[in-house]
C-alpha cells in the first residue's frame, strides 16, 4: 500500500511563495501519476497540476505560470513550487498518487494565504 506525506503548507501574504513536498512510501509501479488537489469548504476538490512518470505535467489554468510541480524519483518525492501566491489559491492542499494498482491520497496540508 502507497502512503503519502505532505508538508510545507503555512500561512502567506499576498505575491509570497511556498513549496509543498509529499513523500512516497511502499511500492509504486514504474507507470504512474502524481499530483496535486486543492479543496476549500463548500467547493469540490479540484485537480492543480499533476506530473507522469515519463515527466510530463498538466497544470489548472488558474495556476498556469505561476505553479510548478516537479518529482525526483531518487527521494520518492514530489514538490508543488507556488509562487506569486493569491488568496484565492488558499486551501487544503492534498497529494494523489495514481499508478497501475490503484490511488492514494495523503492527509492534505493547509496554505493559507492573506491579502
């Protein structure tokens, strides 16, 4: 069974930066998908960007230049880069791992942004 980690939410103003990481445990076929989900009460979670294994990367248009999502194998992690943070990105953040045996949530971090 695959679990995930998340860290790195935390409170920040306006046009700040932070970067969540979300590490892997137990086996993950070679083929697989991670990324990020955002959730704020009262709205569905929605997807923010995600990265195959083969590297390629899908992005929420409201984050589009501004997030980078990013992987390195070697740690079994994978990192969420935000800048020029706006207060409508505040939410729970939450890691998904996809692979060929099924998915995996973590228990979600909260970044909160002020303006």
């Amino acid at each position: 069974q695959v679990q995930l980690v998340e860290s790195g939410g935390g409170l920040v103003q306006a046009g700040g930066s932070l970067r969540l990481s979300c590490t892997t445990s137990g086996t993950i076929t070679r083929v697989n998908v991670m990324g990020w989900y955002r959730r704020t009460p009262g709205k569905q979670r929605e997807l923010v960007a995600t990265i195959h294994s083969s590297g390629s990367t899908n992005y929420a248009d409201s984050v589009k230049g501004r997030f980078t999502i990013s992987r390195d194998n070697a740690k079994n992690t994978v990192y969420l880069q935000m800048n020029s943070l706006k207060p409508e990105d505040t939410a729970a953040y939450y890691c998904n791992c996809r692979d060929l045996r099924g998915e995996s949530w973590g228990q979600g971090t909260q970044v909160t942004v002020s303006s």
